[in-house]
C-alpha cells in the first residue's frame, strides 16, 4: 500500500509540473517551461515504474486500489497547479 501512495504523490507533482509547464508557454516563460518539462520527465518514470510493477504481480485488489489513487491524483494535480500557476507565473511582456 505504501508504494501506491508513492505513486499517488509522484503523480500529483507530475500534473503540477504539467501545468505549470503548460501556463509557462502560455505565458512566454520559456526557461520555467523547460525546467518544469524536465522535472515532469523525471518524475515520469517512477510513476511508471510503480504502475508496471503494481499491474504485473500484485492482487486485484492492489490494481484497483492504485486506479483510484492514481484517478485522485490527477485530479488532485491538475487542480493544485492550476492553483499554484495562477499565483505565481505572470506573463512576460516583450518590449
């Protein structure tokens, strides 16, 4: 169970990284969009990791409990950095 958790927290910053990557383009912020694509990248392959091992030899009851952790999490993610995003990434005005 605690790897599931793991990847719960490992998805949620995923979904921010996305989002605030997507509002940096958005916003002409090419340097924080690059930074947060990398992060996101990083963060990718744990949460991948986790959901192949999870799905190749663990109970059904394991599969389903990472489903609706990994389904919260997102949500929990995209709502978080959209949050977070419309705080404290600002647009760059070019003269």
């Amino acid at each position: 169970m605690i790897i599931i958790i793991l990847a719960a927290i490992s998805m949620i910053a995923q979904d921010i990284c996305e989002v605030l990557k997507d509002q940096s383009q958005a916003r002409n912020q090419a340097t924080l969009a690059g930074i947060f694509d990398s992060i996101m990248y990083l963060v990718l392959f744990f949460s991948l990791g986790v959901g192949y091992a999870t799905f190749r030899g663990h109970s059904d009851t394991l599969k389903v409990a990472f489903l609706i952790f990994i389904t919260a999490a997102n949500f929990i993610g995209q709502y978080s950095g959209v949050k977070i995003g419309k705080r404290y990434i600002k647009e760059t005005y070019e003269h």
